[in-house]
C-alpha cells in the first residue's frame, strides 16, 4: 500500500533530515523533474495523453507542481531526492 511505502522511506531516511514526500503516482520518472534554486526545491510532473476515438481526437492532461523553501542553514548543494 502507498502508506507502507511511505513507512519504509521514512524509516531509511533516518539519518537525513526528510523535507518531503510527494505522491508522484500515475508519472512517468522521465515526466518528473525536480530543480534546485534560490533556495527553492520545485517539482513538476507532467503527462499528455493523446487517443484517437471515432469522434476524432482527446487528449488527456495532468500535472503536479510543488515548490518547497529549503530550511535556513541547509545548501542547495546538500539536496537529494530520489523517485
């Protein structure tokens, strides 16, 4: 279950300090981007879907964006993240 999942991440984290857990589910990795600046962690998670139907074309489109401040003290150089 993604609550166990979550269990196990934070339990192997122990000995960094966690900032956060998103749910990316539903993403592909390579539609996953995560960037580091100004102090800022900003994730974006974007999927188009195109299918053809006999009424033409639909697309399907979602995203995901959350911006987090690094707490004070903590180098942008310091960050990690995994998927």
């Amino acid at each position: 279950s993604v609550q166990r999942r979550l269990n196990r991440m934070l339990n192997s984290s122990r000995d960094h300090k966690l900032l956060a857990l998103m749910d990316v589910e539903g993403f592909d990795p390579k539609e996953v981007t995560v960037t580091v600046k100004d102090g800022k962690v900003k994730v974006l998670a974007e999927h188009e879907e195109e299918h053809t139907t006999a009424r033409g074309k639909e697309y399907n489109y979602k995203n995901f964006t959350k911006e987090i401040s690094l707490p004070p003290g903590v180098s942008e150089d310091e960050v990690t993240y995994s998927l």
